[in-house]
C-alpha cells in the first residue's frame, strides 16, 4: 500500500468516524432539549467545520505524495 493510499484510508476513517458522531447527536436531540445540548450540537458543528478543513488538506496531501512518487520513481 503506498502512502498515499494509507493517507487516503485516515480520511475515510476520520470522515466516517465525523458523520457518526454527527449523526447520533442529531438522534440524541429527540431527547435533549435543552441549553447543554445546544452547547454539545454548536460544538459538534464546529468539529464538522474543522473536519472539513482537514479533509481537504488530507487530500492535498495525498496528491502530493503521489506527485512526489512519480517524481521520486521517474
């Protein structure tokens, strides 16, 4: 497995393990309603923001190393 591939597979996990937190905190809403959760869901979207962020960058990333592997190989 090349490292781009490894940085590929952190991406997707991290991206899965940001949707699940996400989704179980929009499925704990039906029963908190309340001035906490409101804290917990704002943080939660803040998380998301930054992810989003860091994606991309893991992405750039990944191009990179194989930039730099078809350079390193030719």
């Amino acid at each position: 497995m090349e490292n781009s591939d490894l940085v590929l597979q952190d991406i997707e996990d991290f991206r899965s393990y940001v949707k699940n937190l996400s989704e179980k905190i929009n499925k704990a809403n039906v029963e908190w309603k309340d001035e906490k959760f409101k804290q917990l869901y704002k943080s939660i979207q803040e998380i998301a923001n930054d992810s989003k962020e860091l994606i991309n960058a893991g992405e750039k990333c990944k191009k990179a190393i194989k930039n730099f592997s078809s350079y390193n190989n030719s």
